[in-house]
C-alpha cells in the first residue's frame, strides 16, 4: 500500500457519489470506518516488462486494478494498492513479473493516472477563496468540502455515459453503464473479483438495440424476455440509436484525441453535433470527460439554482443559464457548477426551489 499526499483536499466518497457522468462510481466498500473505491484501469507503460512477449501482452494498455482507501477524518491523504490480473491474453501475469525499478515505473504511471481522474492538480483551497468572495456561493463550501471533478478513465465512456443520462436518473444511468460493460466488454479476473472494461465504438455498430431485433437475428429460438444481450436491455431507452449513431461518427469522422487539444468553443460545437447530444450533454462531455472547466452543464435544476440565487427567482432559459455561468465564473465554471448542484441537493435549497 502506498500514501498519496497532496497540497489540496479531497474527499473520494464524496466525489465519487456526486452524479458525475465521467463513469458509473466505483465499487464500494468500508472497513473499520475506512472506506475504499476499486476499478481498473488501464495504463500506458511501453519501457517496462523486456521479458514478456509484447504479442500478448499491450503495454500501452495494461490492465491495473486499483483500490483507494481513505480514513474519514482526513481529507489532505489517502492510499493506494493495485493488483495485475490473474491472465492477460491467456497468459500468466503477476507482479514477480516486474523488477524493483518497473515497479516503480508503475507506480509513477498509477500516481499519474490518480491525479488526472480526480483532477488532484486542481487548487482546491484557491477555489474556496474564490466561492467565499461570493455570498450565494460561500455556503457551498461547507457542503462541498473535498468534492472534486471525477475525470472520465475512458473519453468514449464518457460520452455514452453523458448521452445516456439525458432526462434520466443518475441511479438509472449508472446501472446502464455498467450493464453494458458486463455485456460487450473484456473481462479480467483479479482475487478481488471481476472487472469489465468498456465497449470500443466498433463494437457499438453491431450491437442489436431491441430485443426484438435480437430475436429475429436469432430465428426466435427462445422467449422474447429471454433477449438481454441488445441495448434496450440495458435500460438506455430512445437513446440506443443515438449511441450507435454517435459510434459511428467518431469512427469515421471525429478523433477523439483531438478534443483535447481543441479550445473550448471549437470542442463544444463539435460535440454538440452528435446525435443525442444537446448543449448540456456537450458540456458534460467536455467538463468530465476532456478536463474543459469552463464548461456549465445547464438543465432544468441548474436553470433553476441560478434564477432561485441570481436572478430573484426569475424564469430564465437553459441558454441564458449556460451564458452566466460561463462569463460569472469564468475558469471555474465547471466546478462551480458541480458545487452549486451538490449544495443545492444536500442543504434542502432543492426542495425549497422544487415547492414554489
């Protein structure tokens, strides 16, 4: 087990619980008042491992399950253990694999990797003193402490992720997620248990979007309920053909990797052409999946949160909403976003705004 030490909160249950649609949260447990998240992930580490044959094994994505743990009571710390899989393309594979200094090699690219999905390069202190210089925010500190950004392990799950919570629930959403990758995606087995990654969009095309497609695919052997391998299944609804949609496109069109590199208002027009895409699902995309922390996801709460603190309980659009955000806060409009949704949930403004 290795500490992580930072200059900055964070608090993992937390972040991991706020509805983020970067990916579902990760699993959970707790003992002796020690809570823990675990999932795999994947990293990029070509220079290690001279003694397996690179056929077999993809150094550029090598599988790590990765569990964190953090004591309640401190906020400024928590650990890390990480296991290989029991097999990796039919083949043996454990950490005697690894020498002392590719280890470490390991070690450097999991820290990295920690630090961009909880965004721990983020000065979170320097925020509050901004969200304390504002008197509608400066509450939000208190319940919001430690929460950060959940930064998606894999673009492209983000972005089905985000078009499957559009007018959804977040318990819902999550579920769906996770049935789609116990259904299409590779398995590895760890002494923890088993870990699914994420379809690739090529997978997406052949994916049968009905159970009734399924079954005529299949010559109708079995019951119609029996069909559960199509995306309907998995509770996306009407957005089965968008995903598939969407797939497509950036695969013949779009380079996910260019996002990155693109400004804000380029990414977000690009985006926002996908299917099931709208202007608060791009922002999502962007601001959990790309790190775009000028975006404001706007919906119908978020309208109302602003309107309720900032405009006197004015009825005011989703775009009007989006515009503020973005010249309001500026830099941290994506986080403050994020406060301003969780503060609302947690403090009972929700329910007072909801009542009126």
């Amino acid at each position: 087990m290795s500490d992580l030490k930072f200059n900055s909160l964070i608090n993992l249950k937390l972040t991991q619980e706020s509805g983020q649609t970067s990916q579902p949260p990760w699993r959970y447990d707790l003992k002796e008042n020690i809570e823990s998240f675990e999932d795999m992930i994947f990293l990029k580490v070509p220079s290690i491992i001279d003694g397996l044959d690179i056929k077999d094994v993809n150094l550029n994505r090598l599988p790590v399950l990765l569990k964190l743990s953090q004591d309640n009571s401190n906020l400024n710390e928590f650990s890390y253990m990480y296991q290989f899989p029991e097999k990796v393309n039919k083949m043996e594979f454990s950490m005697e694999n690894l020498s002392s200094s590719e280890n470490k090699t390991v070690e450097k690219e999991i820290e990295k990797e920690i630090s961009r999905i909880y965004d721990l390069d983020f000065d979170l202190e320097k925020f509050y003193d901004f969200l304390l210089d504002d008197d509608k925010l400066a509450p939000s500190v208190e319940f919001c402490n430690g929460l950060r950004l959940f930064i998606a392990k894999d673009p492209f799950e983000c972005i089905i992720s985000s078009i499957c919570s559009a007018n959804n629930s977040i318990a819902r959403w999550t579920k769906s997620v996770d049935k789609i990758k116990s259904n299409w995606g590779n398995s590895f087995e760890f002494s923890d248990g088993r870990f699914y990654d994420f379809p690739r969009p090529h997978q997406f095309l052949d994916f049968y979007e009905t159970p009734i497609e399924e079954a005529d695919a299949d010559g109708h052997s079995y019951a119609i309920d029996c069909y559960t391998h199509n995306l309907k299944s998995c509770g996306v609804g009407y957005r089965a053909p968008y995903m598939k949609k969407a797939s497509k496109i950036l695969i013949e069109d779009i380079d996910i990797e260019d996002i990155f590199s693109m400004d804000y208002d380029e990414a977000f027009e690009l985006v926002l052409s996908l299917p099931g895409v709208g202007p608060k699902v791009a922002d999502c995309i962007l601001l959990y999946g790309f790190g775009f922390q000028e975006a404001f996801p706007s919906d119908v709460w978020i309208k109302r949160i602003v309107s309720h603190l900032y405009f006197d309980g004015e009825d005011i659009s989703a775009d009007k909403t989006r515009e503020f955000g973005i010249e309001h806060f500026g830099d941290y409009a994506g986080y403050a976003q994020l406060y301003l949704f969780h503060y609302a949930r947690k403090s009972g403004l929700m329910d007072k705004i909801k009542n009126k």
